[in-house]
C-alpha cells in the first residue's frame, strides 16, 4: 500500500510468475477485480483495525462485495508488469455493527488506465 487515508488508497502490484490469477502470461479479469476489491476495501477496513488515536491494532476487519456496479477492463497487463489501483469513498453508511460503503477504484500500467470499476461493500470488524 503506497497510500491511504479515510477517502482514499493506492496500491501496487507486481505480477508474479507464481501468481495464482494467471491465465497464460497475463493477470486474469478476476485478478483485477480482486486486486481493485482489495485495495479499495482497505479504505472503510481501517476503521475496524486500527485505532488511530492511540496508534495501535485493535482488529482486523472483512469486507464483502455486496454489488458490482460498474466494470470496464480495457487491457490485461502481463507477468512481470506493475499496477497501480487507486480508490476513492463515494459514499459510507455506518451502523454499530457493520458499515456499507460505495468505492469507485481505477487500476493503471504505467499511465495507461486498464480497469474502471465501481463496487458497493459490507464491512465488518473482527475484534480479537
């Protein structure tokens, strides 16, 4: 994670040979959307794990997708290529025992954009 705070996160990845969301030589649609979940659900997640007051671990946090809104991939990167995902918070609702949220995540090679998607999450804190 090369960034985040309570609106927004960045976040790269290095494909991997190994990586197991490979479909021949390229990171696969899954890959990408599980990499934009990821790293877009980190942004309400914070809040269930970290306590930023204090500066300490307090949980750990999942985070379900409950919709895909919107998904546009416009190119597949390779192995051994690097991508960039940036999410932004669009909207949060929090109750006691959950939050839902609406991320809007982009992914990057380079400058080129390759993947634009729109999610809705569920969170939830898994105090230990």
């Amino acid at each position: 994670m090369t960034y985040l705070d309570a609106c927004s996160v960045e976040t790269s990845f290095d494909i991997e040979p190994d990586c197991i969301f490979l479909r021949g030589q390229r990171l696969s649609e899954s890959g990408l959307i599980e990499n934009a979940a990821q790293s877009s659900a980190a942004i309400v997640a914070q809040s269930y794990a970290f306590d930023f007051e204090n500066n300490r671990q307090i949980g750990k946090a999942i985070a379900y997708i409950s919709a895909i809104k919107k998904i546009e991939i416009f190119q597949l990167p390779k192995v051994h290529e690097q991508i960039i995902t940036k999410g932004k918070l669009l909207t949060r609702y929090d109750d006691d025992a959950f939050s839902l949220c609406t991320i809007a995540s982009t992914t990057f090679r380079k400058e080129e954009l390759i993947v634009a998607c729109t999610f809705n999450f569920l969170v939830q804190g898994i105090h230990q």
